[in-house]
C-alpha cells in the first residue's frame, strides 16, 4: 500500500520536500485532481522553488496520464495562473510554490473551472482521499504539454484597472520581490509605465539568498523601508514569492498594515463603478464600512479565508473583495486575489489626488488604531473564547459570530477566532481614535486568553 499523503491543508497542498510532498506524491494528486475535475484543459504553473521543476514534470505526468492537456506557464506567480484559467476559460490550474514557506517546502494550489477556487469544503478533501487510495480510471488517449505565454495579455489586463494612465505621474517606487516571482512582471510594467523602479532583490531565485520573502515579518522588511529613506521613494512595495500578496510602505517607509488598504482600494473602484458591493472580512471592519459607505458603495461581510470571500463575491457579484491578510480580490480577475492590482490601483490614486501616501493613511490610522492580528497558542481554544466572551457579557455590546465571536461597544470592538489549522487565538482590537484604549484592550483580552 501506498505511504499516507499528508500535505493537504485546507486550501492547497503543502508540505516538506521530499518527506511530505515529492515526485510521486505529486504524480498521484495530478491523477487525482484529474479524476476530481475531470477537466480537458488544465494550466500549471511554477515558481522558482529548486524542487518545482520535478514537481511540475511529475504533475504533468499524472494529468497526462488521465488525459489532461497541459498548458505549460512557465515560471510565473499564482495569479498568473488564476488569469489563465478564467482568459483562456480552461477547465482548471495548478500553481507549483510554497509562497512563503521555507527553503525546502513546495507545494500546489489549485482552482477550477473558470478559476474557481477549491479547498476542504469543496473537494480537496475529495482529491486527497483519491490520491491516496489511487483509485484512478484509465485513460482513453494521453494528454499533451504545451508551452503557454499569456504575458501580454496578463499585463494587459493589469493595465485595464488604470482609468487614464497619461494622469499618472513620474512616482519613484521601491519594489521588492525577496527573489521570487514578481521581479519579472515588474519588468514587463516598466515599459509601460512612467514610473522609476528601485528593484530590490529582483531576480528570482530558488535559493533565497536573502531569506524566503514574507514581508509579514517585521526583521524582513528593513531592506525596504531603508530603500524608500535612501531613495525619496513614493512608496514601496513587497510581495511573497509567488506574489498573490502585496505589501505596502508609505513614503516614510512605514509598513501598512493591510487592513487600511481594504476601504482606501474599495473607495477608489466606488468612483470609478458606483453603488457596488465591497466584500471584507471580519476581522476589523469600521474604516472600512464607513470609507465604502461615504462613497456610496454597499459593504457585504464574510467569513475569513479566500474560498469564503471568493464565494461570497461571486454570490452578490461584489466588485471588490479584501482581507487584512493582504489578500486582494477583484471581479474582473476572475473573482481572484491580485498582487499586483493594489499597488497600481494605489500608484494611481497618488497621481491623482497629488497627496502622499503617508498623508492618506494618518488620517485612517489616527481615526481607527488597531492591534494587528496576534497569534496566540492556547490549551483549549473554545474554552478561551468562551472565558473572554464571559468577562465582557454584561457590558452593552453586540456580538456577531461569522467567523470566531466579534463583540462591538461602540467605543471600540474585537474579533477573537480559532485557527483552522494549529492551536492558535487570533486576535484583533479596534477602538474609535482611542489608541490607549486599544492598548488596554488588547492586554486584558491577551490576559485572558492566556488563564
């Protein structure tokens, strides 16, 4: 009998290479991906990850096998992968990487038709019982690879979301891309674009000399905010390495958190598309209800997590989807999330209002201070919650429970929730211009997780 499969997570497979995920594990989630979807026409892509090359060839080994044509992206990001399936309208893609993760993961993530995404609750728990039993049909013919290039009309696309790009001004931006996948499609940019590009750590490259790029992490992010005081820069931007997320830094060089970036990108495509509905997730929400409302857009929470905000855009044709984690989701991308989208949409927003960025986010900040998201790991997660939920249940509030239990007090508000994934209490406080009340909060809540 085959060795257990035990990379899949709840929305990808992920694991470390060769213990957890290697050629023949890849072979048989290519043969069960296969025999899931039943597609006829697949796109893969890959990052620049050491293993990915025998990922990939062992991937297209079990999607031919069933049949499946392959069309070969090449390196490339996730997103690219995503616009694929949705341009071309395939049957499917596969994207090769372990973003963030480090040097000796790798891993795949995978949507359906029409760039449809897939996770725990909608098949992948399927395509992991099949890659594991092996329970695969034959074939009746075997499918092909062919070499794919859509770069022109992925940069096209990008390029759709400027509304007039002669208004665009001469911004000097420092772009890091930690050494992964975006440092190519920054170039293919910059022939269209008045902009000056720093490049940092620009060519990709499978060893990560620099370290794996997870801007998250605040010992990763010197380099960047350096280059922006060095450079006069405008702002800065850094993405993972497969770059399905974007992070951003003023022109003080001060990191963003992602959550203010939700109301400033929804109110920027309102001008453009009135009346639409913005999706957000439940984490911290006041900046952005009161920035969509003010400009007339209609705000439609969700439960956290790209599955979840993708289904709900869809399912009220939302415009326009965020999440503090600096995942971006938009409509015209197929319903998919974008690391490149944000930035240029906030580059344009610069040369318009001719304000600075650090200008423009004070303003928020100072108006609505959050904690950022805390991790904590806990003994009982449920009796944590329950034990926070308790202390404060006298005081007026009201209490929403779309994903964990948020409690509003209208000076200032939380969202406590479980990991899907690890013995960890996310936790994340609000207050109205109070950053002392946030502190306060923050601490008692963090002591009460913790007894």
């Amino acid at each position: 009998m085959s060795k257990p499969i035990t990379c899949f997570k709840a929305y990808d497979a992920r694991g470390k290479v060769p213990d957890e995920l290697n050629a023949e594990i890849t072979y048989r989630i290519g043969r069960a991906y296969a025999e899931f979807i039943k597609p006829t026409r697949v796109a893969v892509g890959r990052d620049v990850r050491l293993s990915s090359e025998s990922l990939f060839a062992a991937l297209c080994a079990g999607l031919n096998d069933s049949g499946v044509d392959v069309l070969d992206l090449g390196l490339c990001g996730t997103e690219q992968v995503y616009f694929a399936a949705f341009h071309l309208q395939l049957d499917g893609g596969i994207m090769i990487t372990a973003s963030h993760n480090p040097v000796d993961y790798n891993g795949l993530k995978f949507v359906r038709e029409c760039a449809k995404p897939l996770s725990a609750d909608s098949g992948l728990i399927d395509i992991h019982r099949i890659a594991e039993d092996e329970s695969f049909s034959d074939a009746p013919r075997q499918g092909s690879i062919t070499p794919t290039d859509l770069s022109k009309a992925y940069v096209d696309h990008l390029l759709g979301y400027i509304g007039n790009r002669d208004a665009l001004k001469p911004l000097r931006i420092v772009v890091n891309a930690g050494n992964g996948m975006a440092g190519p499609v920054i170039d293919l940019l910059e022939a269209q674009l008045p902009f000056e590009f720093i490049k940092i750590h620009h060519q990709p490259d499978g060893t990560f000399p620099n370290g794996i790029p997870n801007p998250l992490l605040p010992e990763g992010r010197g380099v960047t905010i350096d280059a922006i005081k060095q450079h006069g820069a405008d702002l800065g931007v850094a993405w993972d390495g497969d770059f399905d997320r974007c992070f951003l830094f003023d022109n003080n060089g001060r990191f963003i958190e992602g959550y203010y970036l939700v109301g400033l990108l929804g109110a920027q495509l309102l001008q453009k598309h009135p009346g639409e509905r913005i999706v957000h997730d439940p984490r911290l929400t006041w900046n952005t209800i009161e920035l969509i409302e003010a400009s007339g857009g209609e705000v439609v929470q969700s439960k956290s997590g790209h599955a979840f905000i993708k289904e709900t855009m869809r399912a009220v044709n939302g415009i326009y989807g965020g999440e503090m984690s600096a995942h971006h989701y938009f409509r015209e991308f197929g319903y998919c999330d974008s690391g490149m989208i944000p930035w240029l949409l906030i580059s344009e927003m610069i040369s318009i209002q001719q304000r600075s960025l650090a200008d423009m986010f004070d303003e928020r900040i100072a108006r609505f201070p959050v904690s950022g998201e805390i991790n904590r790991e806990v003994r009982d997660c449920d009796a944590a919650i329950k034990r926070v939920e308790a202390h404060y249940a006298n005081q007026p509030h009201v209490v929403d429970r779309c994903d964990g239990v948020s409690m509003d007090f209208g000076a200032w508000r939380f969202n406590l929730r479980a990991s899907n994934t690890e013995p960890l209490l996310r936790l994340n406080v609000e207050t109205r211009g109070d950053y002392e009340m946030m502190e306060q909060r923050r601490d008692e809540i963090l002591q009460l997780m913790q007894d």
